[in-house]
C-alpha cells in the first residue's frame, strides 16, 4: 500500500463537500509530476487530504476507490483522475507549521514543492500525521 497527500483550497472543495459528496473524482490536476503521482496511486492507497490557501493542515483521510483513468474535465493533453472516497477526519488538524517543525515530516513534498497538489507520503511520514493529528485507521 502507498501514502499520499492531496491538496484543495477549501473554498474550492472543501474536506466537508467530501464528506457530504461521499467521494469524488480528483479532477483538474494539470502538473506532470502530479499526474506521474496520480497514475502511481492504486486501490486502497490511504490519502491525506490537505487544506490549501486556507487553513494549512491536514484535515482528513481518504482512500483511493478507483485508479487512474482520464480526466473528463481536461480540454486537451493526456490528463489523468481518480476516484477517492472520504475515511474520518483527523481528531486534531494537523498544520503545516506543525508538519515543518516536525523531523520526520520537514523533508516532504508539500514543504520542499508546495505548489504540488498530488505528492507521496512514506508509510513512516502518513503515520506521523496520524500519530500529529491524534488518529488511528
């Protein structure tokens, strides 16, 4: 099983219109490391849903329901989607401040590339977050 972690600014889409929604495509991902991202993701995959902009934490877990396959919204080019489905909310948000000042967690993609939408987590990192946010699966 991998780890990920997935980015939406909350007033696009929020942790709570996925829970409401019960999952959703993750549509609209237009950068080529996101969507290598994206086609590595397989069912089952646990995701870390992250709020962007607006918040600045981990808010959620997710589980990827459907692997890639291409993206209805895309105009043009070779762009890729999946299926995620909403797991429980993080007891306690975990935010970027905390994920920065934390050793196990300063090296990951959401610090070193923040403008990556779609990035891997180690199974040691997604546990990190867990352990940060008082959670357990």
């Amino acid at each position: 099983m991998n780890h990920w972690l997935v980015k939406s600014e909350p007033a696009a889409y929020s942790w709570a219109a996925f829970v409401k929604d019960g999952g959703t495509a993750w549509t609209g991902v237009r950068n080529f490391t996101a969507r290598l991202n994206l086609r590595a993701m397989k069912r089952g995959d646990r995701v870390c849903f992250y709020h962007s902009v607006t918040g600045k934490e981990v808010v959620g877990l997710a589980r990827v329901m459907r692997e890639a396959y291409p993206d209805a919204t895309a105009e043009e080019g070779d762009w890729p989607c999946v299926d995620l489905a909403p797991l429980k909310a993080l007891v306690k948000p975990v935010s970027l401040e905390a994920i920065k000042a934390d050793p196990t967690l300063a090296g990951i993609p959401l610090v070193r590339q923040s403008r990556l939408s779609v990035s891997p987590l180690t199974r040691e990192q997604f546990a990190r977050v867990l352990a940060l946010g008082g959670t357990r699966l």
